[in-house]
C-alpha cells in the first residue's frame, strides 16, 4: 500500500494540537462575544449543497457546518479534516481512510464509518444534482470497515477524484438530519446552523461541543445585499465586519482608511463566462461563436465594469491550476473579422439574440456593455435581467437563452463542459475523451499536458466567451485576522478568522 505524502510525524502532531487544543478550549473573549457580520452577495437557493445547485449554499455551509475527509487550503493542497490518513492502493483504485476518532455530529451523534457512507451514498443518488453525481462517476463502492474506517473503491483511476472529495460532493451530514436537512443543515463542524431568513441573512452559532479547535466566535451573520453599493454603505456605517467579496471594484478607495479598513487582494477561481447556448439554431455555427468572441474587446470591459481588476483568461482554466495556459489573446478584438465571419455564417444583415443575465454584480453591467460592442457588428442582444431563483429555472434548468453571463467558481471545474445536460449544452465527444484520458493518466505530467489540450479545444470551439476572473477583494476591520486571502475553494471558511 502507498501511504498519502502526508508524514506519520506530522499527522500526530496535527492529532496532539487537535487534543490539546480540546483540553484547554479557550472561553470566547468579550469582543468574540459580539457578532461577526459578514457582507454577502450570492445568495443560497436552499441549504443542502448535494440537492441545490449554485455557489451560495457551500458558500456558507462549507467547513463551517459540513466538514470532509480533506479539506484544501488557499494553495490548493489537499490536507487531513475529519480523515486523520489514507492509503492508496498501488494500482490507484482503493482508498482507505482513517477517519478522526474524537469526531461527532453537532447532535452528539458519532461520526462513523456508516454515517460517512450514508452520505456518500446520497451524493451520488438520483437526488443529487448532475454535477454532483457526475464528479462520483469513479467510485465502484463505498463500504465501511469497522467504527473508524472508511474504504473507497474506484472502477477506474482518477487523479481528480481525491481533489473534488474536498468540495461539496464530500460533506458528511448526520442521516438522522437527511429529512429536512434543505432547510436545517446538521454536520460536524465548528458552527451550528441557528436560523435562515430568507433573503437576508443566514446564522450560525459556535457549536461548543466541537470536536476540534472550537469558532472563535459565538454567532455569526451571513447577511445579503442586492444591491453592492449598499452593502458598502454599511460596511462604512460599522454594520458589518467582513465584505467578502467587493462587488463594486471601482469603491476601493472608500476603504483605504488602514485604522478603519484592511484591504485583501488576491485570486478566485470564478471564470466570469459569457456563455452560449449550443442548442440555440443560431448558436450552433462555430464561425458565430468566433465572431461574437472577436467582437469584444475583453480588456475595456474589466475596466469599465470591474475597475481593471481581475485577469483575462481565454478558457475554462484559472492561473492557480496546474494546466493554466494563457490563451488570454486567442479571440483579440478585430470587430473586422467578427464582421467577416457572420458573413461567412449567412449573417451579414444581421443576428438578433436573447441575451438574459442574473441580477449578480458583474452580470447586468458586462451584458450592457457587451450589447453596445456586438451592435457594432450587426448583432442585436437583447439583455433581460433575472433574478437568481428565476436564472436557475430558466436558463441553468430549461435552458431558455441564447447567451448568459455567470461566474463559475467551482475550482477544477473543466468537466462542467462535459456532463450530460449541462446548461450550456455543449456536447464534444473528443472534448469528453481529453477528460477521461487526463483523469486516467499515468503522471502527473501526463495529466497537465492533456488538460492543457483539452483547454485549447475549448477556446478553438469557443464554447464559451470567457470574459476575466473575478478578483478576490476582501474589506475587513482591522481587529478581523485569519483571512484566506485567495479564494479557491467553495467556502468562506471561518475556522482560521478571529477578532483583536
């Protein structure tokens, strides 16, 4: 058997700091007393990560309440959680994994080998969402052996596989919790879920029983705002704490105050995607997409809605991933040779499509500017603004658009043009076997260089327009330490933040 790369010595170390830190569990100080309040913008359609789609619900849930085996820090390693160590087989297909044996649900409950397979088995049923399901497709079995071991067996190798364990395809719940776990999430982390209200704010409460290094803060407020600007304005009335994301860039010099403000800047993995709809009849001619692509000048849309910050990136692959190529200038802005390609299309007097948008931050404003260019080369864009309930019926579930604007923030996200319904329905079989071949490969170097492939073929099929990437742009108070500066992972992750 091969033990992970994570050391013998350092796993007790991490068991020892776990242990002592139990032992002498801080009291919350006073100023841990008042409530954390955090600015966000992305709400949750429902609070069960394994049934909603969307970025919102793992958002909040995500290593605060659900925990994993692994969990991935903001380097994109993969670290021990509620798996103190794995072994995988030499032939790569079976994991065994040694789950924490102090470990226990927010309910008192024990977090076993069965509780583990429970959830497994439901994150890969027909009651999950597609993605979800789809990221399960190498698992054979999952079967516990004993109290505190779990064995995985894979019907093929896969490279991706252990990576994606640490999203939400692998948060353990408590099954006793299963019925009504959309609307009362139940895991085994630092927080407890206290109350929704809906549109305005999620709750968590310090779970005191934790298992591990307690939340350093008795409650906690996820509160949504529609509109950025106020979101802003009470950040600077001393309503909230945290912006978890500045979604109006240009207001950064509202923040420079270093005695009121701290300014964190780094990456996401959000490809903002301008996003085509391959079943749409006029959608379906490669000279179209291309066109379109050559038709916006990318660099004066950041500027102009995202204040220049955030990289250009030409495929579905951010700079923090392995395979990252720049492909930034595949598609330059000649709005000549878009003009020449509709033309080529049989669309030289003209295109007229449905261009529909969420009511995100950056969608509306990208989509107007947008229109405006693709006026410019006989292309009529007609933008309808909708709210993120209605985005996800309409255009993620019935696909009812012709072009949409959404950032996917999922980290390794490639197969997000592979599974079968995707929303955009794209469908490239020689794409999907890049995938497959990638997942399988024998090296690591093997698997880069096909991905790399892989995403050249989507930027030559211009499967989508991928617009730029969203910055992570985080405004604290200055008493807020522990923030995970790049953002690549679904969570917002409370367990490292504290206050003085």
């Amino acid at each position: 058997m091969r033990r992970s790369s994570l050391s013998v010595a350092v796993i007790m170390a991490l068991v020892a700091s776990v242990l002592l830190s139990a032992c002498t569990r801080p009291e919350p100080t006073q100023s841990n007393d008042a409530p954390l309040n955090i600015g966000v913008t992305t709400r949750p359609d429902g609070l069960d990560p394994i049934t909603v789609a969307g970025a919102g619900t793992p958002f909040v849930l995500l290593y605060n309440i659900y925990e994993t085996l692994v969990k991935v820090d903001s380097d994109a390693n993969i670290k021990p959680l509620l798996a103190t160590e794995w072994d995988v087989s030499d032939d790569n297909l079976v994991y065994t994994f040694s789950l924490e044996e102090g470990a226990k649900f927010a309910s008192g409950a024990p977090l076993n080998a069965e509780a583990v397979v429970a959830s497994f088995e439901r994150a890969r049923s027909e009651s999950a969402t597609a993605q979800i399901r789809d990221k399960w497709g190498p698992v054979d079995t999952i079967e516990a052996d004993g109290e505190h071991t779990v064995v995985i067996t894979l019907n093929r190798p896969s490279h991706a596989w252990l990576y994606d364990l640490s999203g939400p395809m692998g948060i353990i719940a408590d099954p006793a919790g299963f019925a009504d776990i959309n609307t009362t999430p139940v895991g085994s982390g630092p927080y407890v879920f206290e109350e929704w209200d809906e549109g305005s704010y999620i709750q968590l409460k310090a779970n005191r029983a934790y298992w591990g290094t307690p939340g350093r803060f008795t409650d906690v407020f996820f509160r949504y705002y529609s509109d950025p600007n106020a979101m802003n304005a009470a950040m600077l009335s001393g309503q909230l704490d945290i912006i978890s994301n500045l979604t109006v860039p240009q207001s950064i010099e509202q923040f420079q105050d270093e005695s009121r403000y701290t300014i964190h800047e780094g990456t996401t993995t959000g490809e903002v995607v301008l996003g085509y709809n391959h079943s749409s009849e006029k959608l379906q001619d490669v000279k179209v997409r291309q066109a379109i692509s050559h038709a916006i000048d990318r660099q004066a849309l950041v500027n102009a809605v995202w204040a220049g910050k955030g990289p250009l990136i030409g495929t579905h692959v951010p700079p923090t991933d392995p395979w990252y190529e720049d492909l930034s200038e595949h598609y330059s802005f000649d709005p000549d040779k878009a003009r020449e390609l509709l033309k080529e299309a049989g669309h030289e007097s003209g295109l007229t499509l449905d261009l529909r948008v969420p009511v995100l931050p950056y969608a509306p404003p990208s989509a107007r500017f947008i229109s405006e260019q693709l006026k410019d080369v006989g292309i009529t864009a007609n933008v309808e603004e909708l709210e993120w309930g209605r985005w996800l019926e309409q255009v993620y579930g019935n696909h009812d658009y012709d072009m949409t604007i959404v950032a996917h923030v999922e980290p390794r996200d490639m197969t997000a043009y592979a599974f079968e319904g995707n929303y955009w329905a794209y469908d490239n079989p020689a794409y999907n076997a890049l995938l497959e071949e990638a997942d399988i490969a024998a090296t690591e170097e093997e698997q880069i260089a096909t991905l790399k492939e892989a995403g050249r073929m989507l930027a030559d099929d211009a499967a989508g327009n991928w617009l730029f990437l969203l910055p992570s742009i985080i405004i604290t108070t200055p008493d807020i330490s522990g923030v995970q500066v790049n953002q690549i992972s679904l969570s917002f992750d409370l367990t490292m933040l504290a206050r003085g």
